[in-house]
C-alpha cells in the first residue's frame, strides 16, 4: 500500500515515494510503468518488450568512421545528378539488389547481400558530434563536441553495455575477456591540432566503465598527403598500409606496476598474479586501466586475441593490411574470445582534420587513403564472421557522426563538408535482415524523402539486440533514473 502524505514510506519492493515522485517528474511515468523500468533497472534485466529479435546478438562490432563518409560515394549513389554533385566515381553493381556500391569498393561489393543499408539517417548537428551518435544525449554543441568531461554528456553505449552485463552478474564474477574494448589507440589521440573530442566515455557511468583501449604495435607503409589549411603535410600513414608483423595488446605503456615482462626464473607468473591482486586490494584507485591491468595480466585469452598475428596468413590478408582491417581482426577475435562490445575506431592519425572528413582534396584521399582499407576490412570482416557462422550472433554497425554535402566544394582541391540532414550506415548480423534497403533520399542525396531515422533508433535497436529493453533506466549525475535512449525507437524494418 502506497501512502502519499506523511514520513518517508517504502513499498513493499522497496520504492519510496520519493523515487516515485522523482521518476514520475523526470520521466512522466505512470506508478505501473515506473515499477516495472525500477525492478528491470535494480535487476539489471531488459524490461517486457520481447520478440524474436531481442537478444540475437550475442555481441556487438562497432565500426565508426570519424569525419564522415559521403553517402554518395558509400551506398547512395546517384548517377544521374549533376556532375557537381556525382562527382567522378561510378557506382558498381553489389550483391545487394538496388544497391550499387563506389567503385572503389570492389570487396565490399560482394557481401551487401549479407547487410542491411539505412540511406535516411538524420538530425540537425553538422559538427563531429561523435558523442551525439554514440551516446543517449539528447543535444550536443561544439563546446561539448570539444570536452569530454563535459557534465551533459551521456555514457557511450559500449560504457552502457559493461554497466549492464556487470550489474548483471554477481559482484566477485570476473570474465577474462572485457566487455567495451575500443582499437587501435586511444581516441583523439594520434594527431596534432585541436584539442581531444567527446564521445567513448563514460559519463555518469564513472572511470571503471570507461573503453580499454588497445595499443597499436606496427609499421606504416605507406606514405601520404593531408592538408589542414593551410598546412600541408606528409607522414607516415598505418590506415593506408601497414607491415605484416602488426598487432595489438591491452593497455599500454605504464597501465599497471607489473608486466608480463616481469616474469623470472625466481618468481612464476602465478606468483606474480597473486602479489598483484594483494597489492590491488591494498591500493585500488578506482582507475580501469590499472584494475584491468592487473585483473588481466597474463590472461592469455586476452593476448591471444589482440594478437592477430597468431591468425593464418590467408585470414589477415582478406582484410588486408591496413590499419582498419587489422583492427576489424583483432575485433573479431575479441568478441570470439567473449568480449560483449568491441569498437574499432577509424580515427584522425598524423593531423586533425583527417580521418574521413574530406573537406580538402576528397578524391586523391578517397582512392589513396581511405576506401582501399575501408574496402578491405569492412568485406573481410562480414565474409569472415559468415564463413565461420557468427554472422547472426554477431551485430556489425557502420556508424558516424553526418554525412557530407550533396554540392562538391571549389577552391580547395575539391571538397564535401558536413552535412547532418541525410546520411547512410550499414548494419549486418545479430538479428539485422540481410539484403535491404531502408528509407530514401532525393534526387541529390540531400534531403530524405522517406523514412526518418535517427541515431538514437539505431542505439535503440542495437541495445535491442543486445538483450536490453532501450527502456532500462539508468540513474543521471542528479541521481534521477533516466531510459538508455529516450525518444529512440527499434527499427522493426531493418530486423530480421
């Protein structure tokens, strides 16, 4: 029995009035409705919305593109717009019918049977919003796109994953594997210029969900041209090539007191695991990279699996070897291993202003840079995962902040800008049908004429997929209980 007036009273589930009142306050919830998101979210389980499609995906391989891929050069192209708009790639056929593909992707041609294309993303942000795509926040600026510390933002959704799958299991499980792993380097953190910018963090969420972000270990081959007006400058570039002794590891430099380096014929390695753990009960400071450390050191599992050399020459060589196709490998060995959200980030290397986002010279970097490793490592990753039968445990998404401009630009080498109000993502796997086209443009790319998305339904559908109700509360910096994506809807039409 519920009492409103008088002392704090509890009911018989322990709800008080006062979370009552917050919840139906923030959240306009009904008594029933709030009963049932304060258990799910106590219980860490997904709430009453089940179908066949929830929980498919066994685990999740987040691809972003930062910068922005043009959706006319991705899988929407439009052949009879006006060459200013078209520009000079043709489109080829795909394997997906209605679909053809830039064709500077030749590989990727031969998988769209297997993924399902969005063409009708939009929202009103044309800046690098990365946390605006990746997370559950509601607005972004670009005072926040450039702080990460920012106390509006929201948790990123690989943050919201491990908070779920650990509130789920009992408080001493430990899995050898992490749940939110992000590769190849520590985002934002590769190139000079600029400052660090939002996105995979953890928010309210607090540091130990924060991504473990691996270590690159490897040699650039290749040798490229970017500009940032008005500099223009060549380097070394891993995305466009990298020597066949590449791989990764969990971590790095200075991430903990102890390495496997350590290992002595005076002191086994057990030893030193045991020491270890002591000394991190005794010293814990709540930092996730030491606590990871030093939970998983010498977790050969881990190893293992960030170590792509261990996989056969013919495997690594379908993904080729690039930055982007060695991290979508070690990606799929992560999740393989038990790894719940994996992300590999195509991040600006060498120079800010890079990446995909093409604002200068868009065709040279286009075919020397960009669509080669993307072309790779995208078609060797859904072949692989087919090919071994993971494919429909396992959901892939193409994601990143906006599009680019419909009209190429002039006067800087030829250019596309940011351009928010249309864009396309691929999804494969985990419960995505395969084969299908979901929503449209106009007749430049421009506009979308049918079938609105937003990248909040996309988080929706992929914590969906993931087994968790989009409607599962969280509890805010102000501790008010708040749904993993407000406003955001499964897309039932890109289901299987």
């Amino acid at each position: 029995m519920l009492r409103v007036l008088g002392n704090r009273k509890t009911l018989c589930n322990g709800v008080t009035r006062r979370d009552l009142l917050t919840a139906g306050a923030a959240l306009g919830l009904s008594l029933p409705a709030f009963l049932r998101h304060q258990q799910a979210a106590r219980a860490g389980e997904p709430g009453p919305k089940r179908d066949a499609s929830f929980g498919r995906a066994k685990s999740c391989i987040l691809l972003f593109l930062y910068g922005s891929p043009s959706q006319l050069e991705l899988a929407d192209m439009k052949p009879d717009a006006p060459v200013e708009v078209r520009g000079e790639l043709k489109g080829i056929r795909s394997t997906l019918p209605g679909c053809d593909v830039c064709e500077l992707l030749p590989h990727t041609s031969r998988v769209m049977h297997n993924v399902t294309v969005v063409r009708s993303v939009t929202h009103k942000y044309p800046i690098h919003g990365v946390a605006y795509a990746t997370t559950s926040v509601e607005d972004i600026d670009v005072a926040m796109e450039l702080s990460p510390q920012d106390a509006r933002h929201w948790p990123f959704i690989g943050s919201v994953v491990s908070h779920l799958e650990q509130r789920a299991r009992p408080a001493s499980a430990r899995k050898p594997v992490p749940d939110n792993v992000a590769l190849p380097f520590p985002f934002s953190s590769r190139r000079t210029g600029e400052v660090q910018r939002a996105g995979p963090y953890p928010a309210f969420l607090g540091r130990r969900f924060a991504p473990h972000f691996t270590t690159f270990h490897g040699t650039a081959t290749a040798k490229v041209t970017k500009t940032l007006s008005p500099n223009t400058v060549e380097f070394d570039e891993p995305y466009a090539g990298t020597a066949p002794d590449a791989y990764f590891s969990l971590g790095g430099e200075g991430a903990a007191d102890i390495t496997l380096d350590r290992v002595t014929t005076r002191k086994s390695l057990l030893d030193q695991m045991e020491a270890a753990r002591r000394l991190r009960d005794r010293t814990d400071t709540g930092d996730p990279f030491r606590e990871l450390a030093y939970t998983l050191i010498g977790s050969e599992k881990v190893r293992q699996a960030l170590d792509v050399r261990r996989e056969a020459a013919k495997t690594r060589d379908a993904y080729g070897h690039m930055l982007f196709g060695q991290s979508c490998l070690a990606a799929r060995r992560l999740v393989e291993a038990g790894s719940k959200f994996v992300t590999v980030f195509w991040d600006e290397f060498g120079l800010a202003g890079s990446g995909w986002d093409t604002h200068w010279e868009h065709y040279p970097r286009m075919r020397n840079e960009l669509m080669p490793g993307f072309d790779r490592g995208f078609s060797g990753l859904i072949a692989d995962l087919d090919q071994r039968g993971t494919l429909d445990e396992t959901l892939v998404m193409v994601l990143s902040e906006h599009g680019r401009t419909p009209k190429l630009s002039t006067g800087k080498g030829g250019g596309r800008d940011h351009w928010a109000q249309a864009y396309s993502v691929l999804l494969a796997g985990g419960g995505i049908a395969r084969g299908r086209v979901v929503g449209k443009t106009d007749s430049i790319g421009g506009t979308v004429a049918d079938r609105p998305v937003s990248p909040k339904d996309l988080l929706a559908t992929a914590y969906h997929l993931l087994g968790y109700d989009p409607e599962t509360l969280l509890t805010d910096r102000a501790g008010r209980p708040v749904p993993l994506v407000p406003g955001g809807q499964v897309l039932r039409d890109v289901l299987a």
